[in-house]
C-alpha cells in the first residue's frame, strides 16, 4: 500500500491537529481530519464584531516559543505586541517592568511600591539566570509549586501578592500559583526573551495560517467522532469508518473508553468584552487590580485597529466563577470603575470558558514520539500531553506524526 493509499484520521483541528496533518503531509501521506465545529482552531479561537476581534479567552503567542518560530509565518500575522510588564491598580496607579525590554519602566519600576528593592533586583537577576538555562534544563529540574519556587527565590510576600499572583495567576488561571515551578521558568524565560502578542485579527489567525498551509488534507467540519475504538472511529447513526492510523488531537478522556476513567481537569475563566468611554492604559501593555478578594484579574485595551472608533476592552475574571454570570458582570463593572476608573458603555460579549487551560499534575516539555501511541493505530496529541501551553500543542503534534510515520516503516517492513 503506498502512502497517499493509507487512511490517517485526525480528530480534533485544533493548533496540535493541524501540525500533525502538515508533518503528515510532508511525508506524502493524505490525512482526513475530523472536527466536531465549524471551523478549525479549537480553543484558538476569535469572533468579529462590528470589525473587532474578540478571542475566546484572553491567550497570548509567545513568540520565542520554539515551535511556534519553527512552524509559523511571524511577519504575515501582523503581530500586535504588549510591553514586558503591567499597570497595576491597588489604590493607585503603578507600574511594573523590564526597562532594559521597554526603557517606559525605568522610573516607574524604581518607585514602584509593590516590591522591596530587593525583590526588584531578585527579578532581574532570575531573568538573568533563566536566559541562560535551557529549555531540557528547566524541565528537568525537580517540580514544585510556583508560589514555593518563589519563596524559596527569597521573594517577599509584598511583591508576591502585589505582581506574581496576579500576573501568573492570569496567565496559569489560578491564584495560589500551584502550577509546577518548571512551566513558571519556561513561561518567564520566554518572557524575558521575547514577546508577548496577538495577531492583529484575533488568535484564530495563527490556526487559520496553519490550516492555510495545508494541501492535501481533507476537512470534515461539524463531524462528532463518539468513540475511537480498535482502529476505528465511531459516529452516531453511521458505519465504523476504518482507519490505518487515528491521531487524537482533542480530549481523549471523552473518546478512548479506558480514559474515561482518568477524566481530565480544567481550569476555567470568564473573558468579558466591554465598550469604554475611554482607554485608561495609554500603552501597550496589560492591567491588573493587584489587590485579593477582586474578581478582575487582569485586562487589556483592544488598541491597535487603527480604523474602529469603539473603545473595547477584554476583561478576565479566574475566581468566584461559581457565581452567576450576571452577578459576576455587575461585580467586574464595579471594580472597573472604582479601583481604575474606567466607565463601561456596554457589555458587548461574555464567554464562558470551562476547558481553558489543562490543570496538570506533571510537566514536561517534550515527549518520545512512541509515548503518543495509546493502543494500535491509535495516538493522542495536544498540551494535555506535556504541559498547558501553545508551544506543546505544536511539539505533541509533531510527536504524534512521527509515531504514525515509523509505526508505518515498522509494520511495512
């Protein structure tokens, strides 16, 4: 049977499932994915509204991320960066970041109150000593818990309540920062590297780049597999679809019936877009209320579309997310105006995101290409894989692909 004969199924076209498909497609092997909506980008993805982009979830490309600069066209996604650092708001306006990054927070940073001048030193000396440990380093070094890691750094309780717990809180969707200490340094090792930033058309673009670069594999949208099953896939009211190779590329707790047992978890958010009166920000660059107890955990100004008159503003809110949506819209209207002065005109959009993030027990960067294969002809990718980031969404894909490919020259021989 030669390559473009066999039959590679692909389930889920997400960011990891189009990778697969493209390293699939460059071996000469034809995939067939299936996708349960009616676009391909799974979590990455971005609404228009009245021109403006709202994204499902405040989600940032890192763009150091070694996969990302191996796989992806930087230049064609027009990128719109934010400064290395925050404005943060707990009785009054401060800032807070790397001014040999953005020279912006030279003075700020000095005079920040947030953090003793000590704590100021430490965080340069860690971004420092972080450029210079690698990536396979930072993964194999032994796992705590952020908040500990920080501690033992020898941080103050100052600065951690005041910008870690409210930055990476944001960024790992929860505040108590028990994410392992290894996916902080690979987070602020890429932060110190490079930036942070969102296409100019909303996150989506970079899945829909993917998919653009993709030529002979074939689409099923609005296609729900209900079971993968001894190389086979099942959809309700059809016959088995038979397969050589079936790369799962969504959460395979919900399709493998021994994984259903080992139910994934999840971190949530709310991602709330408001019209403002006016920015407050001024810069490029993310807000958070650096206080506890707060439902706003951070914010940014939709800033860049140069041709929109509306003032938009994206809100993300990680706690009290058991409460009612209204309830929780009238309490992030309330911290917007009285803790930072901004005034809403309207609730434009709120979404609900429940699988935002992959609340992981291990982390790792990296994964042999045979670890992805789960049963015969069946392989799983995605960052439940590895670890809750973009990067490992790419490399857990590629991993998958190339199981697939020598599970090939292996059973061809």
């Amino acid at each position: 049977m030669n390559k473009q004969e066999k039959k590679i199924h692909i389930v889920g076209a997400g960011v990891s499932g189009l990778i697969a498909a493209q390293v699939l497609e460059k071996q000469g092997y034809s995939p067939i994915v299936f996708e349960k909506s009616d676009r391909v980008g799974g979590r990455m993805k971005t609404d228009l509204f009245e021109g403006i982009p709202l994204d499902y979830g405040f989600q940032v490309l890192l763009d150091e991320y070694p996969m990302a600069k191996k796989y992806l066209d930087m230049e064609k996604l027009d990128l719109h960066y934010f400064w290395s650092g925050a404005t943060l708001y707990n009785g009054k306006k401060e800032h807070f970041g790397d001014p040999l990054r953005s020279p912006f927070f030279l003075t700020h940073t000095l005079f920040y109150k947030g953090a003793k001048f000590t704590d100021k030193i430490k965080v340069f000396e860690l971004s420092n000593k972080l450029r210079q440990k690698s990536i396979e380093d930072i993964f194999r070094s032994v796992s705590t818990t952020t908040l500990e890691y920080l501690k033992n750094y020898g941080f103050s309780e100052r600065i951690i309540q005041h910008f870690f717990k409210p930055f990476f809180g944001g960024i790992f969707l929860e505040k108590e920062l028990n994410t392992s200490s290894r996916m902080f340094e690979f987070i602020f090792k890429m932060f110190s590297e490079g930036n942070a930033c969102i296409p100019k058309d909303g996150m989506e673009e970079i899945p829909q780049q993917l998919f653009r670069k993709l030529t002979r594999t074939q689409f099923h949208f609005n296609v729900e597999i209900q079971e993968v099953r001894d190389g086979r896939l099942y959809i309700e009211g059809f016959d088995a679809i038979e397969s050589d190779a079936v790369v799962i590329s969504t959460a395979a707790d919900q399709l493998i019936p021994f994984y259903r047992k080992k139910a994934l978890k999840w971190k949530g958010c709310l991602c709330l877009y408001f019209e403002v009166e006016k920015f407050m920000l001024e810069k490029p660059i993310i807000g958070l209320i650096s206080k506890s107890n707060v439902f706003v955990n951070n914010w940014h100004e939709i800033n860049w579309l140069k041709d929109i008159d509306k003032k938009v503003i994206s809100v993300t809110v990680i706690d009290h997310m058991e409460l009612p949506e209204d309830v929780l819209i009238r309490k992030v209207d309330y911290e917007l105006k009285n803790y930072c002065g901004i005034h809403v005109k309207r609730l434009i959009k709120c979404y609900r995101i429940d699988q935002a993030l992959p609340d992981l027990a291990r982390t790792d960067y990296d994964i042999d290409p045979s670890e992805t294969q789960v049963m015969e002809k069946v392989f799983v990718s995605g960052d439940v894989c590895l670890n809750g980031s973009m990067n490992a969404a790419m490399l857990s894909g590629q991993r998958a692909a190339e199981a697939v490919v020598d599970g090939f020259k292996y059973r061809d021989v």
